[in-house]
C-alpha cells in the first residue's frame, strides 16, 4: 500500500495514534505525527512511498509533534524524538515538516546499518553511482534536484550510505531540501515539479522540499555501484568548468563528508580508499544547470563501462 492510497483524514489519525511503517528504501521507520500542517505535507511529499503493513522491526522510531498541553508555555512548538531521545531542536509547530526532514536524516544515521555513511547527494545513470560531497551551500543539491529531473535517478541529496557486503550505494530518496535562492531556480527550472511550502527564517534560512521523481520511487530497492565522484561548487556568474581531482583531494573531500573518521570502523577507510582509487575523480564549478547537466552526462558516458573493483 502507499501514502496515497490512504485517506488523508485516515492517515492523521493512524500518524496520531498507532503510527505508519514508512519504508523510503532499505530503511523503514515507525513514524507518529502530530499536528495539521506536517501531516498536510506529508501526505503530499510522501504519497508514493509504500507503507509496510505487518509488524516488524524498525531502523527507527520517529516521532513530530508539540507536547503535552500541561507542558506548553508561550508560543507551542513541536518536539521530535527519535527512539524516543530528543533528536532536533524545537522548532515552531508550522516548521514541524522540516524537523521530520532532520529526524528522518538522524534515524538513518544512527541505524547502525553501514559501515560509512557520508553527506553526499548521490545520483545514477545506466547503473552507475555518482557521489556529490560537498558542504551545505555549495550548490549540491540545487544540481542533484536538475540531475534528477533530466533522467538521473535520485538515490538521494543528502547522504551516501554503503552496504557493508558490497561495494554499492544503498537508495534513500527522500524530498529534496532546497535553500534560499535554489528554490526560485529549481521552480524556474521544473514548474511541474511538486514542492512543498517555503519554509521561512529557519536555522538554515528560507528552505522548500522538491518531491523525489517517480524513477527514483519506482527502483527503491535497486543500488548502484559507484563509478564518479564529483565535488559540485555553485557561483554566480561562472562559467562551467570541470577538473580532474588528485586522490589525496578526493580523499579529503570524502573524509569531511563523513564527520565521523575519528571514529570510522576500518572497512570505512578502506572504502573510501576504494572509491579514490576505482572512480573517476572530478570537481565542477558551475551556474548554468543545463550546461552543467549536459557536461555531466558527457562525462558520464565516457565512465559508464568503467568496472570499479
């Protein structure tokens, strides 16, 4: 069954009381929502994701929504539990969807389920992975929501997770979170996208969720092994440029995006050793979506029969 096929009225109350098995790729989690306005948005931005009905076991429990009345004072906010810790910070009730955004990014993170989880948007093409890490600003996920829109699928814009059997990117294509400027360019450039509400004067500004393709839904399960890695940079004005990257700068690049190598199980390091070493290695500047797209899809083919070990 999916999100859709259950009656908005429905789906609140099953939110609000026993909650839903949401399942966005290899993860799925118990979620509880509370409150008109996240539901709202989840219904829209999740109708196509299917919904596991029997019971069983969770990578997370999430859970949205403002507290007790005893407990409010003031102006109500919602509070988000993950395995019923406190995982985001309060934030006011009409922003619940973007803490759900973070509350689902931090149940994945915590789930123990991969030996390295990066910050990376990753995206596919005729079977091959390309990872995007970068930091939050660069223009990373304003190019992965242009990629995904142009025939690349979307297996996520925000982190690359690996399995631990196979040298392959696990999918977790979930809403795209687009920030200030990106979300006029992305409107500009897709007007038949479906986005959620803009979300104002948030820690991280003025934030939209594009909803992901159908192509990315439809393959949910299907990973992809990696073949690129691409550091993305947005600036306005410039022209599109792409360059060869050495490995000991991939390697960094990869490193930051993890957040977590002082802790790294070994098979991380070898991972990530394992990318620089088997992928085309590459850093675009960019402020043109079209050129960039039709640069990257050039580079795409010249890898597409590379094998990486």
């Amino acid at each position: 069954m999916l999100i859709e096929q259950i009656p908005v009225p429905q789906l609140a109350r099953r939110l609000r009381t026993e909650g839903v098995r949401l399942t966005t790729g290899a993860f799925t989690v118990q979620l509880h929502l509370s409150g008109g306005s996240v539901v709202q948005e989840f219904a829209r931005l999740y109708a196509r994701y299917p919904v596991e009905q029997q019971p069983g076991i969770d990578d997370a429990r999430i859970r949205v929504g403002p507290p007790p009345w005893y407990r409010r004072l003031g102006r109500t906010m919602a509070h988000t539990y993950a395995d019923e810790f406190p995982a985001v910070k309060p934030v006011p009730v009409d922003r619940a969807f973007t803490a759900l955004e973070t509350g689902l990014n931090w149940g994945v993170m915590r789930s123990g389920t991969a030996p390295i989880i990066m910050h990376s948007a990753v995206l596919e093409r005729h079977g091959r992975a390309m990872l995007m890490p970068a930091p939050s600003g660069s223009g990373k996920s304003t190019l992965a929501a242009a990629l995904a829109l142009r025939g690349w699928r979307l297996l996520s814009d925000e982190m690359a997770i690996f399995s631990f059997d196979e040298f392959e990117v696990i999918p977790n294509p979930r809403p795209v979170s687009l920030k200030n400027k990106a979300i006029e360019v992305i409107g500009a450039f897709a007007p038949d996208a479906l986005f959620s509400r803009t979300f104002f004067g948030t820690a991280k500004g003025d934030v939209a969720y594009m909803r992901a393709p159908d192509d990315a839904l439809a393959r949910l399960h299907q990973r992809a092994r990696p073949n690129l890695v691409l550091v993305p940079k947005y600036r306005a004005g410039a022209e599109t440029t792409l360059r060869r990257l050495g490995r000991s700068e991939a390697f960094n690049w990869l490193i930051e995006s993890t957040g977590s190598y002082p802790t790294m199980l070994e098979a991380g390091f070898g991972l990530l050793a394992r990318l620089v070493e088997s992928c085309g290695l590459y850093a675009l500047e960019y402020s043109n979506l079209e050129q960039a797209i039709a640069l990257l899809t050039r580079v795409s083919d010249e890898h597409e029969n590379s094998d990486p070990d």
